[in-house]
C-alpha cells in the first residue's frame, strides 16, 4: 500500500508526539538549511528527538520520505487564473517561487508524475482549466510547460550553486570573462554570436523567465486555437 493510502499508526503516550507531517517538516527544515545530503532518517529522528526506528512506523524508508517532502511544496504551488493561459502561467511562476523557496525541490522534480495528494490538487485546478482543449493535447500542454519551467529553474539553482562555489556573482563572472570573450569575437569567427552579443538587450533572471514562457504560451495558444 502506498504512503498516501496508509494509515499512520495510533498514537503512544510518548515524551516525543510523532506523525507523518512532523517528520515531513523537520526533513524539509534540514533540507533548506543544507540540501538533500542533510536529509536522512536518522538525522530527521535526531531533529525530532526520537530513536530513529520509530520513523520506521511511519514511512519505509528514505524515498518515501522524499516523496512526502516533494508533495508537501507541492500545497505551497497553487495556480490560479482566468482561463487556461493565466493558470498555466501561474503554475509556472508558482512552481519557479517554490524551488527558490526549497533549493533542494531542483534536484527532484521532473521524472515520473507525483501522486500525493497535494501534487493531485494541483493537477486537478490545471486540468479543469484546460477543459474544451483537446483531451489529446492537455498532457503535452502541461508537459511542455513542466519542462519549459524545470530546465529553467534548475538553470537558476545551478547559477546559484555556482555563486557560492566561486564567491563570484553572474555580473562578477561575466566581467572576470569579458576580455576574453572581446578578443575571441574580435576574431570575426562567430559573427551571429557576436551580433547578439553587441544588440541584444540582456535581461534578468526573472525577465529572461518570463519572456520565455510568454513564447512557450504563445505557441500552445496558437496550436490549439487553429
């Protein structure tokens, strides 16, 4: 049976109360403050102040865990929006807000579907929103948008990551790299590059978000409006 489907075991007079969603929470706590590797069940029974065989009443073991901690952000991700296009949107920066919130939430998502039932409630407000598209077309519209928002994400942890690993911020990087760069297209071998490079107006992270989404959703609109 699965995590979602059983029951948790009664309650025990105990000096330490112990359910599902306390240990939930004391593994997120542990992951926000240093990522996935500080999350294990006896770190968690530590964080808790109980024997960590009494986690095992609760959940089987580490990827169970996992998947609790997963559909626990999910309730924080809540699109919402008149019409397909506004929710879709929504799901989109609400899902991009969740992942700078919970770091760690990068390294898992993508992959096969989360069924908890947070991640279902969601599911749920994204598909009544796409009602009168092609039922053919709803799971390819979502996925797209799922995939559009995980490469981007993960793109802007990994740039955070990065951050920390070179004590050098994006404008510090580009700068330490900016000579280079002149000479190499000064070469004339990448003219294309170097036009892009010259013109184009460079955004910011959440600019550069968003002006891609608008792109992905002016496609899905144009494909399904036909």
């Amino acid at each position: 049976m699965l995590v979602w489907e059983r029951p948790e075991p009664p309650d025990r007079p105990v000096p330490a109360p112990l359910s599902r969603e306390r240990i939930v929470r004391a593994a997120i706590r542990l992951a926000d403050a240093g990522g996935l590797d500080a999350v294990s069940l006896r770190k968690v029974a530590s964080a808790l102040d109980v024997g960590p065989m009494r986690l095992y009443s609760y959940i089987t073991g580490k990827q169970e865990l996992l998947d609790l901690m997963v559909d626990a952000v999910h309730a924080e991700i809540r699109p919402v929006g008149d019409g397909w296009r506004q929710v879709l949107r929504s799901l989109a920066e609400a899902t991009r807000h969740a992942v700078h919130e919970h770091e760690w939430l990068a390294d898992l998502l993508g992959g096969r579907p989360q069924l908890g039932p947070h991640a279902l409630a969601t599911g749920e407000t994204v598909m009544a929103a796409l009602d009168g598209v092609d039922v053919d077309a709803v799971m390819p519209v979502v996925a797209a948008v799922n995939a559009y928002v995980i490469g981007a994400v993960r793109r802007e942890i990994a740039e955070r990551r990065a951050e920390r690993a070179t004590g050098m911020d994006e404008k510090r990087w580009q700068a330490s790299l900016g000579p280079y760069l002149t000479r190499t297209l000064a070469t004339g071998r990448f003219p294309a590059l170097a036009t892009v490079v010259r013109d184009a107006t460079h955004l910011d992270a959440d600019q550069t978000f968003r002006t891609g989404l608008d792109f992905l959703l002016d496609g899905i609109e144009a494909r399904i409006t036909r």
